[in-house]
C-alpha cells in the first residue's frame, strides 16, 4: 500500500501533498494501456458513474496508418468496449466525448475519408457526419472542423495519420480552413479559409510566407462564438509563431494577439477566455476580454509555469492546472481558488523520460459534471492509465 497516495500498487509514482487530503484511485484495469485526452474535453456520463476512455495496445510509438483504438467506458473498474477508430492520437484521441444523454461521439476513418460518428449507447445507433470535428457545442448544435491530415504534418500528436492532405503544398489554401458542421443534419460549410486568413492578416503569423494551420480551436460555452490558434509551419529562419484569433459565427473574425507564443486555454464564461501567452512581452496566465481584446494578468506563480494545462471548475471557482515535468520527471498538478488567488499542490505524478514528445502523457487533468473528482492520465508505473481523485473534502 503506498501510503501517500491511498494506492494498492507496486512501484507507486504518485506523491500528493504530505497531509494527503484527498485520496487516488485507478479507474482503469492493469490489462492494457488506458487514457482519455485532452483537458477541456468531458470524460463522464452526466451521472459520473462511466468514464469515457481509449484502450490500445502501444505506448512507445506514434500511432501509424492502420493502428486502431478501442473505444468504451470504465465503470465499477471494468473497461466496456462499444467501438473501434484509426482516427485519433495520443494527445486528443479521437475527440472522445459525451454528447448529451446517453450519446456519445468521436471521429472515425472509414472508406478512406475522416468523419465524425454520434453513438446512442442505450440504443446502439451510430449517426456518422460529414466531416471529423475538432469541438461541438451540444447548445448550438455545431461542431467545427479542421483539417486533420494538415495538423498531422505540422504536429503528428494533434492529427491523424491516415490520409495524405491533398493541400501540403499550398501555404495558404481557399478551400481549406475551418468548416461548421450541423450536428442534427450532418451538412457542413466552409466559413473560414487560409487564403483569407492570410490575405486579411499578412503579419499574422507570418501568412505571405510560410504554410499556414488552425491548430486548436474552441466554441464558447453558449457557442455563439469560437477562438482559433493560428501558426505557421517553421521553415529556415521563420520559427513557429502563433496568433490567438476570435470569430462569430458569421465569421467576422478578428485577431486578439500579435504573433508570439499563445498556448493553452479555457474559456471562464462566454465573454472572456484564460490562456497561456506571453501577450505584450509578461509570459503567464492572461485573461482575455474577446469582446473588446483587452486583457489582464493572473499573477499566481504556481499556475504561471510555461506548458501549464487550465481548465475552470463547473462553478467557475475553482482552475486545475496541470505542468509539464520538472527536472525531475514529476508532472504536478495544482488547485488554484480563483477568488482568493490561492493555490495549492495536489499531486505530483512521475512521468517516465522516454515517454515524451509527441507520445508523451500529460495530466490532461479533467473535472467530474458535479466538481466533486477529477481525473487524469499517467504514465507512472510504465502503462498508461487513468486515475480519480476524490474533492469531495475540498479544503484550500
């Protein structure tokens, strides 16, 4: 029994804080490797009792044309498979997500075209879209879509490998860009293309000279709008710059920052957005007024680490923030109250230093519907894994 972290394994990485408040637990059999994905995404069933999760049998590897995920839930410490994809990666899978109710989706490749497939889990059927999709907003009834061939080029661990992009060598194409897709009907349009991002926005980062991607991209919480990261392909003396844009639905869209390093981020209602920048020359935590473009500062030290993943509370009270390794190969994660500026260690979790790069395993710590637990992926004990973490004592 590893006292520290309330987990009956061998070789246990884990390391909370010393007074232990709040207790770990595997959601996920020791019988594969197991994650979830990206930290904005929502893991759990509106009852918090499954857990949405890919299982695939390599660790060490990017996934390569053919590989397939098994796709299920875990409830009560079982892994219940309901589907297959060749569409995902390690850092998003394949958009997994719960869909409202008891649906679920994620993008598929099948008859050599990506898509997205809606799956009633009580009923069995499986709706397929037009088009893969990068977000929805279950509100607005949209998804948008990106072009996955395109991020796999510019970042292997963002895209899919299953398809050659017919655009790789157009550094800004017309009829690539950012695509809307009706979750209900399944018609998708264009409403942003590369040529006009580049035409519109010639500094913005670097678009007269170099290829160009939407790399993540993100509705509001009521979808009335979205945020986009734009950058550039790094080629001789150009590096990788990024822009942080703002668009409605209409797409009018608008650039919130100059080129520089723009990260991660997570929306804290409708109007403004938290992201990681060094937005005019103070690298840490900025949040965003999208209307207007102004934005402010969160001066809170442990959360302003560089490679910092956020993500809001239900209630909006609390940030978790989970960092890339230290010097010593541990990812922590932290628990900030953002009315009183406070933040506290909750974990420290070894991550393994051959794991990395684009196959690396971040935290990709992840809010349960109620706030009451939080999960995460790891890599600590040499498979990777989903664990919990039990808030209902939250104290801070």
């Amino acid at each position: 029994m590893c006292i520290r972290c309330h987990i009956t394994e061998e070789g246990c990485h884990i390391e909370l804080t010393k007074d232990a408040k709040y207790p770990l637990r595997p959601l996920s059999p020791d019988d594969g490797h197991y994650f979830f994905g990206y930290y904005d995404l929502q893991p759990y069933s509106a009852d918090g009792l499954r857990h949405l999760c890919h299982r695939v049998d390599l660790i060490d590897r990017l996934p390569l044309p053919g590989d397939t995920a098994e796709l299920g839930f875990l409830e009560s410490g079982k892994f219940h498979a309901v589907a297959q994809t060749k569409a995902w990666n390690f850092q998003q899978g394949a958009m997994l997500q719960c869909a409202g109710g008891s649906s679920i989706l994620y993008n598929i490749f099948e008859n050599g075209a990506f898509s997205c497939a809606i799956h009633d889990l009580a009923t069995g059927r499986i709706r397929t879209l037009s088009l893969p999709l990068a977000t929805v907003n279950l509100k607005s009834g949209l998804g948008l879509s990106i072009n996955f061939s395109r991020v796999y080029d510019f970042r292997p661990g963002y895209g899919y490998a299953c398809l050659p992009d017919p655009f790789a060598g157009v550094n800004a194409p017309a009829e690539d860009g950012v695509f809307f897709v009706d979750l209900n009907t399944g018609a998708a349009r264009q409403i942003i293309s590369y040529r006009d991002l580049a035409e519109s926005f010639p500094q913005a980062p670097y678009t007269t000279r170099c290829k160009i991607i939407v790399n993540h991209i993100t509705f509001n919480p009521s979808g009335d709008r979205f945020i986009f990261l734009l950058r550039n392909f790094p080629t001789g003396d150009i590096p990788w710059i990024t822009s942080l844009f703002a668009s409605d639905l209409d797409g009018n869209v608008k650039k919130l920052t100059n080129f520089c390093f723009n990260s991660h981020y997570n929306w804290k209602n409708d109007e403004e957005l938290l992201i990681e920048s060094d937005h005019l020359g103070k690298t840490g935590l900025h949040l965003f007024d999208v209307e207007s473009g102004e934005a402010k500062f969160m001066d809170a030290p442990e959360m302003n680490s560089h490679g910092i993943h956020i993500l809001y509370s239900p209630d909006r009270r609390y940030l978790l923030g989970d960092r890339y390794p230290d010097g010593d190969n541990y990812r922590a994660l932290y628990l900030h109250d953002v009315g009183g500026n406070k933040s506290t260690l909750l974990a420290k979790v070894y991550s393994p230093p051959d794991i990395s790069g684009d196959i690396r395993c971040d935290l990709h710590a992840r809010w349960g519907p109620d706030g009451k637990f939080v999960s995460f992926d790891t890599t600590h004990n040499g498979r990777r894994g989903i664990y919990e973490m039990d808030l209902r004592g939250l104290e801070i």
